[in-house]
C-alpha cells in the first residue's frame, strides 16, 4: 500500500454504506479502502479488541452519529421536555470518552457534527431559548465536544450543516431512513466524501500552497493595457467592481492560512505593476505577491518558471484564470498544477474560490500566517544575490543565525506540519501524527533537533528538523528535513554539524544516513551526494566518520539549546 493509500471505517448509528462505497469507488488521491462497521453498535466495536476492523490498525475512522443517538437526551429536548444542562452535558462526556478510546486505535479520528433534519422546524421563537431551545442546545454540545476533544491532535470534528445547506430539499428523506436506516441524501454523502478525502489530503501534506491568479478579467475588470489602470471595474458603486473587491479580500484572506499568492498574466509588465501600486480600490498591492510572470510568453511556461523561483512543487498549484483556452492549456501541460473550472459570471469569483477544498490544513501556525512577509523578504535577498553575484559573498551579508533545540512541546505541531508538508529536502518523507511524533522522540534512543533561521531580511521561523537514533557505535539519521524557504543557504550543513557534533559528544564513531526515494526528494539525493561531505557507501546510504569535526560554514551564528555537556 503506498502513501496515497489508506484504510479506514466508518461507525455509525445508522447506514453508512452509500458512502463507504462512494469512498471506495473514488479514484481520486488518496484511494481508500473503507470497512463500514454493523450500525448501531458504536460501543460495541470501540470497545471490542477483536473486531476484523482493527486489524493492522486502520489510518483513520469516521465516527457519524445522530445527536439523539450519541446524546439520549437530545430526544427529550425535541419532544419540548426540559432537560437539564448537567444531564446533557454528563452524556456528551460519556460519548467524549468513548471517541477518545477510538482514537488510540487509528491514526486520526473525524467527527462530523449533529445535525437535525430540515423537515424539524423547532419551536420557532424559543428554538434557541437557553432553557429549552433544541437548536441552542444543539449548538452548545457541538461546541462542547470540539473543546472536550481539542486535546487530542488526531480527533477533528468535520462541519456536517454545511453538507446540508449545499445540498437542500434532497439532503434528507424520510422514506430513505424508515427503508433503509440511512439518515441522508446521496448528494450529503457526496459532500462528506470530498471534505473527508480534503481531510485526509491536509493530514498527508498534499494542500495546496500557491494561488497563481490571472490579471485581466480575473483579478481586476477590464483588459489594463487598453483602458488604463484609472477605468479598470474595481470596487465603487458597480455590482462587478464590488464583486472583483470581494474576490481579491478572499485571496488575501487565504493568506492569513499561509498560502501564497503569484501572478502569472499576458500583459506589459510595467502597465500591470502601476495598476497593482495605483489603484485605490485594489485589496492586493505587490508585497502580498510571492513573485509574478507577466510578459507575453506561454502561461504554462512561465508557471513552470515561478514555482521553480519559489521552491514549490506543481502539485501545489492553483491557477485561476477567467480564459478557457488558457485553462486548458495549462491543464494539458502541467497535469499536476490544480486548475478550476472557472464561472463565466464575475459575480461569482468570490464564491467559488471559498468552494475549494484543496487548501485544508490540520493547523494554522505562526509560520503560516507569515508566510508572505517570509517570500517578500526572500525576494530581497535575491535582489542582493544579484547585485553581489558570489554566492559565499551573499551569504556573509544576510547575517544568518541557527537556533537549534531538542524538540519541545510548544513547537510540536508546527514540527509536525514540516513533517507533513515538506517533500523536496526530505531524506526518508515519514508522515507521522503529533501523538506519534512526541512518543518517538521521547525514547531515549532517539534525539530530534529543530532549527529556525533568521536573517537581516527577517525570521524564517521553524524550518528544519533532523533527528538520529542510535544504533551501538552509529549514530543514524532518520529524518534531515528542510523547508524550501531556506534551501541552499548552507542550512543543511548547520544541520548536519549540529547532529555530528551531538554523535561524537555521545561517544558515536559514525553518523549514516539513508536515503528513502520519493517521487519528490531528489533534490535531499543530490545534497547527499554533492554537498554534505559525507561518503557514499552505496547509492543510497551515506557515511560521516566522527573522527573528525564537521565543519560548521562560515558567517553563520549557531545557537544550540540545551546542548549536550
């Protein structure tokens, strides 16, 4: 089974086979083979050890149940009885404990919320009445579970109303649950299918991490070339103003979850750049652009280019574009990069760019929120590697400093999201949970470092991790991970000083290292082969004797917490 294949199961309360089959049908990454357990019996499957289901350990389960069902006393409220909160509460913590006992046998755990039918229509002014309201109660119990189970970094509650309200009339059918015990519309399974795969696409570090946006009738109204940036349709009293306004705060609202922005567009690049710096109206200016192509050559080319520039992969490519032929023709070329269909009506930009899923994250860290001001400052410092040409001279100016520490709790889960999300420089590509990751660097056998790195253009944050297992007289190195935010500025030699010097202070003679290949990481092979100094015992396996020290480079400040004595 490879990384893009998972198993999982499905526990309910009620028939969840039609969508154990739509996610088993979906050829879409990553392809799933789902067990859908009897229904009714949620207890009885958590609790037993020997059900067929927890065979070699499943990646994930989806636990969906009805609220009467997961909570008895929900029935009561919605027979207009008075329930007290204490009696609710005591049942959601039942159910609370029981989710967390699922979660020790799988590796993440997702919990779509409670919902009642359309068809209940409640008791209309007193439905959120904090006494006796169902719709208030039900409110505060999702609420309550989403703080009960915040602990555990591998339970996430999934928005099931959403999955209603996009689907209607059709979401629920009576005749459906007294036929067949199945609580919903086909079309509401269609739409927990695709957030659930989103979910699981976010966990294996596959989100996408780049919008590359079109200008013309895209970004703005208007072709910038013939009328001028002063008579483009941007904001003022015009619904298609208003619309292409909206739709630029949504691009930079994605920003604030770390995704970046670029443009790639067919134009002059000096008319482009003065409408973008001019135009009172625009939302995005320059410094929200991690970089831009705007020329006349082929799109698919210059895309190519950008993503080359900032050190990302196509696969974490969105492009938007209002033109069809150029949406084919980036599709065509560049089968990896995400293109959208795209509404002809502009009213809709908004809208559909907050439909897409592609960009779900398990958690929004400080790096990521920063993550724009982090590519404007690396485009300083290319502006200044071109101006000094040397790439050691450049170096010396930037100022560098390396804090290195063992890992530690509050920087665990952007550990984790490195772990995840980083493929290029990455020698063994692990994916591991927070739960798992804590549990392996608490052996004492095993020493995780993390690295952040900082500069006179700012703070790159949290972007390395390496980490040794000691095996007798080797010290071995299981993971050396590197953001592409800071590749190729003698960090990974920092690195590999940090763990030589840690091996050798322990009384190791060698440092090995083995690399494991992705479809991703060769740029992690040619590090190992042309820059790390140390030897290849075989095509893959590489050899540092501790004999000797390994050489930190020059002009960096290294700063080592809690070092070994």
């Amino acid at each position: 089974m490879s990384r893009d294949d998972l198993r999982g199961v499905l526990l309910s309360d009620f028939n969840l086979q039609n969508l154990a089959d739509l996610l088993s049908h979906d050829t879409a990454p990553p392809r799933l083979t789902v067990m859908a357990a009897p229904y009714g019996q949620l207890a009885q499957v958590i609790l037993d050890d020997q059900w067929s289901g927890w065979a070699d350990r499943p990646d994930f389960a989806l636990v969906w149940t009805r609220p009467t069902g997961a909570i008895p006393s929900v029935a009561r409220l919605l027979d207009y009885e008075h329930v007290p909160g204490d009696t609710l509460s005591a049942e959601l913590d039942a159910y609370a404990d029981l989710i967390e006992r699922l979660a020790a046998r799988v590796k993440w755990v997702f919990v779509p919320t409670w919902t009642l039918p359309p068809s209940y229509r409640g008791t209309g002014l007193l439905d959120y009445e904090p006494r006796q309201g169902a719709r208030y109660w039900l409110d505060r119990l999702n609420a309550r579970l989403s703080e009960r189970l915040a602990a555990r970094k591998n339970i996430f509650l999934l928005p099931a109303a959403r999955w209603l309200q996009a689907v209607g009339a059709k979401a629920y059918s009576p005749k459906h649950w007294y036929l067949g015990k199945i609580e919903f519309g086909t079309e509401v399974f269609k739409e927990a299918a695709q957030d659930l795969k989103a979910a699981l696409n976010a966990l294996l570090g596959l989100a996408r991490k780049l919008v590359i946006i079109d200008l013309d009738d895209t970004l703005w109204g208007g072709i910038v070339g013939d009328v001028g940036w002063e008579n483009l349709a941007l904001g003022g009293h015009d619904p298609v103003g208003e619309a292409f306004v909206d739709f630029q705060r949504a691009l930079k609202a994605l920003t604030n979850r770390g995704v970046l922005l670029g443009i790639v567009s067919k134009n002059e690049e000096a008319i482009a750049l003065e409408a973008i710096r001019n135009h009172p109206e625009m939302v995005l200016r320059l410094d929200d652009f991690a970089g831009w192509r705007i020329n006349w050559r082929d799109k698919a080319q210059n895309i190519g280019e950008l993503a080359a520039e900032l050190n990302l992969g196509r696969q974490s490519i969105v492009f938007i574009d209002d033109n069809p032929v150029e949406r084919a023709r980036v599709r065509e070329a560049l089968p990896e990069v995400l293109v959208p269909e795209w509404p002809a009506d502009k009213l809709f930009y908004q809208s559909a760019l907050q439909s897409l899923r592609c960009f779900d994250s398990p958690a929004i860290s400080d790096e990521d929120r920063d993550r724009a001001r982090m590519y404007l400052a690396e485009r300083q410092r290319r502006q200044v590697q071109e101006e000094i040409g040397s790439l050691d001279d450049w170096l010396r100016t930037l100022g560098i400093q390396v804090i290195a520490e063992p890992l530690g709790d509050a920087d665990l889960t952007r550990t984790v999201q490195l772990f995840n999300k980083t493929n290029q420089m990455n020698l063994s590509t692990r994916r591991l949970s927070e739960g798992e990751l804590a549990a392996w660097a608490a052996q004492p056998a095993h020493r995780l470092f993390t690295f952040r790195v900082r500069d006179k253009f700012g703070d790159s944050g949290l972007t390395g991790i390496a980490s040794l297992a000691i095996e007798g007289d080797t010290g071995r190195i299981v993971d050396f991970i590197l953001s592409c935010r800071v590749m190729g500025r003698k960090i990974e030699e920092v690195m590999l000083h940090v763990l030589a010097d840690y091996g050798r202070k322990i009384g190791r003679q060698r440092l090995v290292a083995e690399y494991r290949e992705t479809a991703k990481n060769k740029p992690c092979l040619e590090f190992f082969r042309q820059r790390s100094g140390f030897a290849a015992e075989t095509d893959a396996v590489f050899v540092f004797p501790l004999a000797g020290e390994y050489p930190l480079p020059p002009g960096i400040e290294l700063i080592v917490k809690d070092p070994v004595a």
